[in-house]
C-alpha cells in the first residue's frame, strides 16, 4: 500500500517531461508493428561483404568508421541549412552519399542524393524536410548497423 | 646539353638509382573510403601515404622522391581531385605519375572531365575489391613500362656523354662543359682554371707492353685524377693519353696546387698491372683565368694557352706542371 503514491507520482508527471523537452507526448501502443519491421531492410549486408571480397573484419571497421563519422556529417548537413550555405549541404551530402552507397543503404543513399541536388542547385528551399528524412534513413540504416555488430560480436 | 652530375668516375650501367614503384599516394577526405583503400593496399605491400585534402597532395606529389602512383578523390577540400590532376600534368617532368581517379557512380559526365585533365584511369565507387585490384595492376604495368624508358633514355645519354674506357667525360661533354664555364666567367669574372694532362711515354707502354696493359693504365690515372680534383671540378678524356680538366672558382695558386697534386699522385705508386707495376707520370699545363683580366678570354685562346704550357711541360723534362704565361715549374724529376 505505501508503494502506490510513488508509482502514481511517476506516471503524472510523465506528459509533463516530454512537454518540456519537446518530445511526442503521445505513447505508441506496443500491439502494433513498429514502422521499422514494415519497410525494406535499411542496408544489403551481402552485398557489402561481396563488395569486400568477404572480408569479415574490413566490413566490421567500416562499420564503425560510419557510425563515428555519420553524425559528423549530419552536423555539417546542419550547419550548412543553418547558414544557407548550399556548397556545404552539397559536400557534405555528396560525403554521405558516397558512404551509405558503399553500405548499400538504398533509402539513405536516395535521401543524400536528393540532398545533394538541392545543393548543387542552391535550392535549399525543401532542405530542413530533405534533412528530416536523411536523418530518419540514418537512424534505421545505424540501428540495423548496431544490430548486426551485437550479432557478430555474439 | 649535359646535365650536370658528379665528375669524378661516373658509374657506368648504373646512373640512377631504382625508383620506389611499389609507393601509393591516396588522397581522400572520406574516411570510410580512405580506410578502405588503405587497408587493401596494405595487404598487397604498397607502401602507403594517405592525406585528407588535394593541397597536401600536391606538395607531396612535387617532391623528388614522391609515390609514382597516385590514388585521388574528385571532391575534396582545398584543391579536388582533377584541378590536382591539372597541375601535375602541367609540370610534371621526367617522373610519369599514374593518377587514379575516384569518382561518384551517378558523375558520369565527371569521367570525361577527369581523363581530360590528365588522369589515367578511373574508379568509381562504390567499387569492389577486384576492381580496385584490377585497377592498381595497370597503373603498375604502365608504370614499369615508363621505368624501363626512363632507364634506357638516361643510359643513352651516359653513354652519349662519357669515354667508355675510362668513364669520364668524353671529348665533346669535356669541351661543351668548358664553353659552359668559359661563358659563367665572362658573365660574372669568376676566376677559371684549365689543365691541360698528358700521360708522358704512352705510346711505348702501349708498344711493348701491349693494349691491354695500355688500358689498364689509363683506366687508374683517370680513377687517380678523378679522385685528386674537388667535387665540382670537371675531368675528361681529350684524346689518346690527353686529358682536359676544368677548374671553376679557383686562383692561380690554388690551380697550382692542385695540379701538383694531380702530378704527383700519377708519380707514385706505379700502376699494376698483369705485366708487372709500371711506373707513369703526368706533364701538366695549365692556365688561369682571374678577374679582372682586360678581355675575358674566349674557350681557343684558353685550350692554346694550356696546351703551350704543356708543350713547355714536355720539353722542360716531363713529370712537371707549367703555367701558361708565368714561367714557374714544379716538382722534380
């Protein structure tokens, strides 16, 4: 009985937190399928391995080059809207396209190229929506990454 | 024209040294890209030297002893891929780089730009290993293809230029790197020393003892004469037994000196031979050049000049050096 308080206490103030920190207030229900299990696989590991002559180890040091070096770029992606400065948003883009391509992410590279255009164009007028899905297909393309190192590392 | 090398003996066969072929700059900013072609070309013993940007590049690409081929990323900071190209090929001298170009899937057009400026292949990612592999072996092929050129063009020139017999200069360098000398001190009155070198009694080493005996004799005074200059002395085969050396920078009392070292080390010891040791000496004349001299003199008055010093030589008794227009001897008999 005394415990009670103390859990109540917690749930209230949960939507209150996330107001503060700008974060969706409103819980997914765990019944439904989450979006990430619906859409294609973010990445053909086969076809990077094949692309590496089946080298196990190389794959794995690029794998975490990528994980260390993708938010770098996403960073400059940033700043590069932040500042208008199309150049940079084409660099940076034609950077991660070159990287997620050679880790055969087909949704990420479409988005990176997608961003690339807008730079070379020096159209940054759809960036901030470019830059939102870039970092949607970033997320899935470094969770399925994590994933398959934890597996290996198994 | 004659390059300019060391004069003392020259190494015939082997003029340059071998060319580090097995050396692979990569310029890529990327590093996913860079561990992926640093890592393969290590397994395959290149020797590799990785940068981030075009500008580092090209300062190691313009160095003497610079990777022969080169790995380079279209876009990169600083200066990209094919401006680098651009630049290398504009001054690149006798050193042939073998450029490889890496370039996106979807620049297509980028190809064509990219061969323009001068690269010699292309690579586009994402590429696969064997590829790269592929790749790699022609711009090695084509390299040791451009070595053995190389090889065979500076050998020629050697040749062209040096006395086989005894690996100095030959006739026309000796007298071309005079010219040469003879203008440096019209221009700016630096002092020039010449000496004009004979073998004294050749001709009968070569009667009774025979050519090969000859040969040998010559072979080690040019190796002792060689020896005796300074480094940026110039020494060379004139005729038969009849040697030129050329004394740039030196007073009349250093040009003195020095060929009284150049007799003496002909005097002794006798040469060996097959046939026993035989004893030579050399006849010396000489002439020097100084500032300020009222007209310069030209490269004839200079070679009569020396060869009446040695004619002096000769006639006052061999084994001596004389000076043009001073009569001054040295050594003894």
């Amino acid at each position: 009985m005394a415990d009670r308080p103390t859990e109540w206490k917690g749930l209230e103030n949960a939507p209150l937190r996330a107001r503060l920190t700008g974060a969706d207030p409103i819980p997914v229900p765990k019944a439904e399928p989450s979006p990430r299990a619906l859409r294609a696989p973010s990445w053909s590991r086969a076809e990077v391995l094949d692309r590496l002559g089946g080298d196990e180890e190389l794959l794995q040091e690029l794998c975490q080059i990528f994980l260390k070096e993708s938010p770098r770029l996403m960073e400059k992606l940033r700043q590069g809207m932040a500042s208008g400065d199309a150049e940079a948003v084409q660099r940076a883009a034609h950077s991660l396209k070159g990287e997620v391509s050679y880790l055969a992410a087909k949704g990420a590279s479409q988005a990176a190229r997608r961003l690339e255009d807008m730079g070379r164009e020096r159209d940054l007028s759809a960036v901030s929506e470019a830059i939102r899905l870039m970092e949607r297909e970033l997320d899935g393309l470094r969770r399925a990454i994590e994933d398959d190192a934890d597996r290996t590392r198994r | 024209m004659i390059a300019a090398a060391p004069n003392g003996i020259l190494h015939l066969g082997s003029p340059e040294k071998p060319r580090p072929l097995d050396a692979v700059l990569v310029a890529e900013d990327d590093p996913v890209f860079r561990h992926v072609l640093e890592y393969w070309l290590k397994k395959w013993d290149y020797r590799v030297t990785s940068v981030e940007n075009g500008l580092d590049a090209w300062n190691i690409l313009q160095k003497a002893d610079s990777p022969q081929m080169a790995i380079l990323d279209w876009m990169m900071p600083a200066m990209d891929g094919v401006e680098l190209c651009r630049q290398l090929r504009r001054h690149e001298g006798q050193r042939y780089h073998f450029v490889l170009l890496v370039t996106s899937k979807d620049d297509k057009q980028d190809v064509v730009v990219g061969l323009s400026a001068g690269a010699d292949d292309y690579l586009t990612k994402p590429f696969n290993v064997d590829e790269l592999r592929a790749r790699i072996r022609t711009g090695e092929r084509i390299l040791h293809l451009q070595d053995a050129l190389i090889r065979v063009h500076e050998a020629l020139r050697f040749e062209a230029a040096h006395d086989p017999l005894t690996g100095l200069w030959n006739r026309g360098a000796i007298l071309e790197l005079l010219e040469r000398e003879v203008q440096l001190h019209q221009r700016t009155g630096s002092a020039l020393g010449l000496m004009m070198v004979d073998l004294d009694h050749f001709k009968q080493v070569n009667d009774t003892q025979g050519h090969m005996v000859g040969d040998v004799v010559l072979r080690e005074s040019a190796h002792r004469m060689a020896a005796s200059v300074r480094n940026y002395d110039w020494v060379g085969r004139y005729g038969g037994e009849e040697f030129l050396i050329v004394v740039p920078g030196c007073d009349a009392d250093a040009l003195l000196a020095s060929a009284e070292r150049l007799r003496a080390c002909i005097a002794d010891p006798p040469v060996e031979t097959t046939a026993g040791p035989v004893a030579m000496t050399l006849s010396i004349g000489i002439v020097s050049a100084m500032p300020p001299s009222p007209s310069a003199p030209n490269l004839e008055k200079l070679l009569y000049a020396a060869d009446l010093a040695l004619y002096k030589a000769k006639a006052n008794g061999r084994n001596r050096v004389e000076m043009a227009g001073i009569s001054r001897a040295v050594g003894q008999h």
